[in-house]
C-alpha cells in the first residue's frame, strides 16, 4: 500500500521508538482541506456539543447571562477568530463525522502493522483536534491512549516525561486513575522539570506520546492546529487492568509490584482483574 501521510524514513523511526519511547518525526497532512480554519469552524459546527471543550478568549469581564454567546456559534466564532481571541478549542472524537473518520482510519492504517506487532490489536481509534491561540498553554498531565500529535499549523513544544518515573505519576495514581478516580492532570513540582524532553514541532511534523507519559505543551507564537491520533491496544488495555488489580491488592494491605514496561505484557494481573470486574458486574 502506499504510504501518503508518514514517509518511509518516519515509519522507521516511529518502529524504532514505539511503544516505550516519544520520537519526533514527519508528516504530509499540511494544508489537508479537512484541516483548514474554515473546515473546522464547520467541523465545530457539526459535532454534538458535549464534543467540544472550549474557552471563548474574547468575552468581556463584565456581560450579562443572556449575552454570552451560546455554546455552538460561540465556539464557530472563536475557531474563525483564533489569532485574537485568547482562546483556546478542543474538538473530540471526530470520528462521528464521517469526513474525519476516514481521515482518522487512513492515517493510523498507514502504521497499523506496526503497532499491531508490537502492542496487538489496534482498537478504539479515536480523533481530537486542537485550535488554539499563540501562547496558550495545556498543563501537565497524562493521557491513556498511545498518541500522535501531528501538528499541522503553527508551532508547540511540548515537553515529555518519562511513564515509568513513578516520582512523576506514583503507583496509586495510575491505579486511581484507571479506576475512575483521578484527574488526568497531574499536581506539578518544580523539581520535575530537569527530567522532562521538550519537543518542538512546527507544520508537517508529529510526536509520538507513549501511554500515560506525563506531557505539558505550550503553543508558540502564532496560532496553531494540531491533530492527535490516538488508539487502545491489548497490552495498553492489560496495563490498565493490572493497575486496577493492584488497588485490589493495596487495599487488603499488600505492597504490589507496579506492571512491568514494555514488552511485559502484564497478563496475569489483567485476567485476575477481568475475572474480578465479571464477578462484581453478576453480583
Ligand atoms: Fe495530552
């Protein structure tokens, strides 16, 4: 099959890294008519709105209730006017737009059969598009999935940190997490800087993020667009359960071991937990 997003040398670089390792590498989709202002001011427009997190920059201090604008013209009117509005729009899973969807699939089919030799099945493929105005900043946190951020617009440096520092993200908060009870993002020190990997990446390029590697991202000076692919795997599913398992553990008073790194595929705990989620669901 042709590759016509990921070149052959960024396919080898991102094998190289993946799953453990976040790696810089290059893309096409610069100037894709999907993913024009425009096209995504429409896009804005035809998500539901509970798919779409924003901060409209532009309203005054003072306004009245019935003036703020409402929530779907309000987040058209601030993608169109992003260079000045001090603001900043998420649009989730745009793969419920058809248009998108096909984008989505055909950009994580070009690397599907690396990553299903390394991690198993490729599942849950799911889109995000992020708009934001120079500056803006995106705090520290972590995300479950395995990303790539290709950037299309603009410049942003986002700044990665090793998953498996648990100094960054302790044992209890991933479990916490995968449980449903913990905030992705995540309480910052000062001392952590020296351990993060800032990345910049301007139009064309992309960062490969590891599964629930901590990151911050800060835009550059322009406006930007950005597109995060993202997808679940069989081992990032394991790892999840298996921290799940290990609450299970802690809670009876014992001290167990986090899951390994990759390429431990965690298997046991994640079937103890799987067998232990069935049992609660039949109860
Ligand atoms: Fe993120």
């Amino acid at each position: 099959m042709p590759q016509t997003v990921f070149p052959a040398e960024t396919r080898s670089a991102f094998a190289a890294a993946y799953p453990a390792r976040p790696v810089k590498f290059q893309h096409t989709l610069t100037g894709h008519p999907l993913l024009t202002i425009a096209a995504l001011a429409d896009l804005a427009g035809a998500l539901p709105t509970s798919e779409i997190e924003y901060n409209p920059g532009d309203i005054p201090i003072g306004i009245a209730p019935e003036a703020v604008p409402k929530a779907r013209l309000g987040v058209v009117e601030t993608i169109r006017n992003i260079g000045q509005s001090g603001s900043w729009v998420a649009l989730k899973r745009i793969e419920q737009v058809p248009a998108y969807r096909d984008l989505l699939h055909s950009v994580l089919g070009e690397l599907r059969d690396l990553v299903e030799a390394r991690t198993g099945k490729m599942e849950t493929l799911e889109g995000f598009i992020f708009v934001t105005s120079p500056g803006s900043v995106t705090p520290f946190h972590f995300d479950p999935e395995h990303n790539i951020l290709l950037q299309v617009m603009g410049d942003k440096t986002m700044t990665v940190f090793p998953v498996e520092d648990e100094a960054l993200l302790g044992a209890q908060a991933h479990e916490l997490f995968h449980l449903g009870k913990h905030h992705r993002n995540l309480p910052w020190n000062d001392e952590f800087a020296a351990k993060g990997q800032p990345i910049q990446i301007g139009p064309g390029e992309a960062i490969h993020v590891p599964v629930k590697a901590p990151h911050w991202v800060k835009n550059g000076a322009h406006p930007s667009v950005s597109l995060s692919v993202t997808w679940r795997s069989e081992w990032s599913y394991a790892e999840a359960d298996a921290r799940a398992f290990n609450n299970v553990l802690r809670r009876i008073g014992l001290h167990p071991a986090s899951p390994g790194a990759f390429p431990a595929q965690n298997r046991a705990k994640a079937l103890a937990w799987r067998a232990l989620r069935r049992l609660r669901v039949a109860a």
